[in-house]
C-alpha cells in the first residue's frame, strides 16, 4: 500500500511518500508545495494542483491529513482550515480515500508522547524509515502523519468494518480481534 501524507499549511504545506508491504515501511519521496506570497485564492489553487500532481506521480491508495488544531489566533486557523481544505479536495478530486488525524495522535504514533518537539519527529522520522539525512520539519510532519496511517489505518478499517456489519440485520461477535458471525 502507497500512502501519501499531508501536513497542511498556507504558505507550505509538506507531503510525504511511503510504502508498506507487511509490517515495512519504505521511504518513497518527501518535500513541500510552496505557495507565492499572493491572495489567498491563489495560494488555495497552488496547493490543490501541487497535491493533485503529486497524487499523478505518485499514485498512492489512501492519504493521511493533520486535523486543524484551534489556536489562539481565530484568523490563523480559519487560513490554516482552508489551506487544509484545498489539500483534501485534491485528494477527493483524484478519488484518494483520506483519514485524519489530530497532531497529539501523529505525535504519540511516531515518538510516543504528544507532546514531541519538531525536532524529536525528524529524528523518529530518520529511524523508522531508515533516511540518510534529516528531512524539513513540515515534509518530516507529513511522513509522519503517513507512518501514523500505516500504523493505525488497518485498525480504523476494521472499525468502520465492524460499523457497517452493526447496521446491518446479522448478529456478529469479536473473539480475539475476529469476526464470527
């Protein structure tokens, strides 16, 4: 499975590329759509076509995206949710299934503790995809929400699978993380 990171951001937002194939996972690409200092229409088209071309390279099967955090600056996470915005709807354009995360379950997924400096998560990053060299803070933020899918996204699968066989009109159990119906 090919999963595509974002971390989403108004002037730069940061992409990372991984491969799992079992339990490994393989660096694929990492970088940044950097927008020009223009009106805020033209920065949303920037990273919207910046996601859709790396989703034509890249090909990935599903997508990780940071949750906006409310900060104390009500403007500021208004700009950074429509910077989020235009970077799904370029995952939606080119039908790529997106799940989020909040940035305290990117943190704990990666180093272990919510609470995990910018630099803690590049050092994370270098070891659990075995890099060569230190990658920037936004593209090591993006692996990292795309490690964090990896490692979290067959448990939410299993849930909305559970879900969706609760609606349903059978009678399922859990026995030892299966399903018996």
């Amino acid at each position: 499975m090919r999963i595509l990171g974002i971390d989403p951001g108004l002037r730069i937002t940061g992409f990372g590329v991984i491969d799992k194939k079992k339990h490994v996972l393989t660096y694929v690409a990492s970088g940044v759509i950097r927008t020009a200092d223009s009106n805020l229409p033209s920065r949303l088209g920037t990273i919207f076509d910046g996601v859709a071309m790396l989703i034509r390279k890249h090909c990935p099967d599903q997508a990780a995206v940071e949750k906006v955090f409310v900060s104390i600056n009500p403007q500021s996470t208004l700009m950074l949710g429509q910077a989020r915005g235009a970077a799904i709807c370029g995952l939606v354009s080119e039908r790529v299934p997106v799940t989020e995360y909040a940035a305290l379950q990117l943190k704990k997924a990666v180093v272990g503790h919510g609470r995990a400096t910018k630099n803690q998560m590049q050092q994370m990053v270098v070891r659990l995809l075995n890099l060569n060299g230190l990658p920037g803070t936004d593209a090591a933020d993006a692996l990292g929400m795309a490690i964090c899918h990896a490692n979290s996204g067959a448990a939410i699968d299993r849930l909305g699978l559970l879900s969706a066989l609760a609606l349903s009109k059978k009678s399922y159990r859990l026995r030892r993380g299966r399903l018996i119906g």
